[in-house]
C-alpha cells in the first residue's frame, strides 16, 4: 500500500476513493492541487475503496433516481459537471456498474511506477464516466487514458485481465474496510505508525489545505519531541 523507498521518508496521504463516487468526482481536483502545491512535503497515494463491487455491484437504474437528485448538489458545491452522456447512461438504467474494473486499471498503472501520476490516472477514470459516460467494464475504456501516461497499452491490458490483479484488487478493499472506512471519499495522513484523519467527504481546497497544514506541523513536533 506504500510508496516507493525513495519517498519512504515523507508523509503520504491516503486518498481512499472509488471510481463511481460523485463526491470523490468533486473531490480528485482538490487533491491534484494538494499533490502539486505540497509537493516534496508528501506523497499522495490513492485506495479503491469498494463501493459498488461484489454483492453491491448493481445496474446504475437500481440507484438512478439518488444519484439524480445528488448530481446538483455535486456540481454547485465542487465544481465538477456530469455530462449528458452520464445522464443518459443513468436514465436508461441499464449499466452495471462494478468497482473492481476501474480498481484493476488503477491498480495496474500502480504497477508501472508511475506513483505521481496515479491521482490523474484515478481522475481522468472519473472524467471517462461521468462526462463522457463510457464504460469503465471494457478495457478499451483506458487506452487513451494509458497512452496519456505514455505507458504501453498492451502490457496494461494483459496485466488488467489476470486474476491475480483481481486478486489484489479484492484484498485492497478488505483492507480499506479494515482501516474502517465508513464511505468516501475519505483522506488520511500517514507518518510513521500514526494516521490522522483529514476527511470524511469533500472539502474544498482552502479548507483541507489548511487542515493538511496543520496536521503536517503536528506530525513535524511530534517527530521533533521524539
């Protein structure tokens, strides 16, 4: 779950979220600001959660008529838009939606160390749903966002169809549960043996980045006293 030993020193934040959430939607541009404005400060990491996968993997018509009412709300407190193309997906009810694809692509591109760019990754997956309502089921759905990382496809393909990448994938979000993550998007900073907990749902930006901030100099007073 960590990064690489070069930046085993650093502080990492923990952006548990999953690729059907609106809220996390909302909440990924806040956390590419966050990677780029505390850059050197931390690494950022990001968790698929689960949300919608095994048992809770269902048609989006089985919770249409909530995440219709949601979306406004979404949109005036984030900033981020739904699409047509997602609204028409939604309103003819028939896409399954199953978190363990997208979960599979993140993880993937985890596997090409290509850490500081895995919050774009996870975002730009966002982007491909909920603007452009593509299928994030069909590989095929990645392979622009791949190529946009200048990783090879074909590699990311083959590793997206193992079973062992499922594999992973499903103890990933065992151990999002076991942390005890209630819902997302939620954020965590890490320092050693210590986790802070940032968020439970969005935040704007000044809001979290002053959170952040502070936590940041509590972790630096602890290590200091210690």
């Amino acid at each position: 779950m960590s990064t690489t030993s070069a930046t085993a020193d650093l502080p990492e934040l923990l952006y548990i979220y999953d690729a059907y959430c609106g809220w996390c939607y909302g909440m990924s541009p806040v956390m590419q600001r966050v990677q780029a404005d505390f850059a050197g400060r931390l690494t950022v990491s990001v968790l698929s959660g689960g949300m919608l996968a095994g048992e809770r993997a269902e048609p989006i018509g089985a919770a249409w008529s909530y995440i219709e009412g949601a979306m406004p709300q979404v949109e005036q407190a984030t900033g981020v838009r739904f699409g047509e193309a997602y609204r028409q997906l939604g309103a003819a009810g028939r896409y399954f939606q199953d978190s363990e694809a997208p979960a599979r692509a993140l993880y993937v591109v985890r596997q090409f160390d290509a850490q500081s760019r895995v919050l774009d990754f996870a975002h730009a997956i966002q982007q491909a749903l909920f603007s452009r309502g593509e299928d994030l089921n069909d590989v095929v759905t990645y392979k622009p966002l791949v190529r946009a990382l200048d990783l090879d496809f074909e590699e990311f393909a083959r590793q997206f169809a193992l079973p062992e990448t499922g594999a992973a994938v499903r103890r990933e979000f065992e151990a999002v549960g076991r942390i005890g993550v209630q819902g997302f998007p939620t954020i965590i900073l890490r320092a050693g043996s210590q986790g802070y907990v940032l968020s439970r749902g969005f935040q704007p930006y000044d809001v979290f980045a002053r959170n952040l901030q502070d936590a940041l100099k509590q972790v630096a007073e602890e290590q200091a006293g210690g």
